[in-house]
C-alpha cells in the first residue's frame, strides 16, 4: 500500500480546493508512462485506495497503481518554486 505522509495530504488537499471546482471529485493518481504520475480529478471507483484528509477525500489510487507503487511513500517537500509532491521509496 501507497503511503501518504500528512504533510502530503496538505498539499493534496491544498491542490484539490485550487484545481477542482466540482463537488465529489478527489485527484486520482496515474501513471502517465515511464516511471512518470500525475494527478487527474476524478470520482472514486470500487476498489480505490482512498486517502482522506480531515474528513474530505483528496487521493484516489486504483488497484493496479497501488500494486506498482506498494513500497513507495508521497511527500511534500519545500523547493524555491514553493511546496512539491514528491514520490519516494521508502525505507
């Protein structure tokens, strides 16, 4: 399973009330090919793996993702250009 550090859930949370307008939409994690994930709005679907942040559901994670990433950690990190979700292996 995916692991989301609560810093991560801020910034998700912070990136889902500025990109998404619509009510019931949570971002979704995909893989966008080579090694590459973005994060697109969505609705949840059976079998999601499903973070929440105090109450609001903010990522979505399908089965076959969270298989690829089951020993992969998201965090948020400070850079110049200002807080950035990162993926990680973790430890």
């Amino acid at each position: 399973m995916l692991i989301v550090t609560e810093r991560a859930k801020e910034e998700l949370r912070v990136v889902l009330s500025d990109s998404v307008d619509e009510p019931g939409l949570s971002l979704r994690l995909v893989s966008s090919g080579r090694g590459q994930f973005g994060l697109v709005p969505d609705v949840e679907k059976e079998g999601d793996q499903v973070v929440a942040h105090e109450g609001i559901n903010v990522l979505l994670i399908d089965e076959e993702v969270s298989v690829v990433l089951e020993s992969a950690m998201i965090d948020c990190r400070e850079t110049p250009e200002g807080p950035r979700l990162v993926l990680a292996k973790r430890t």
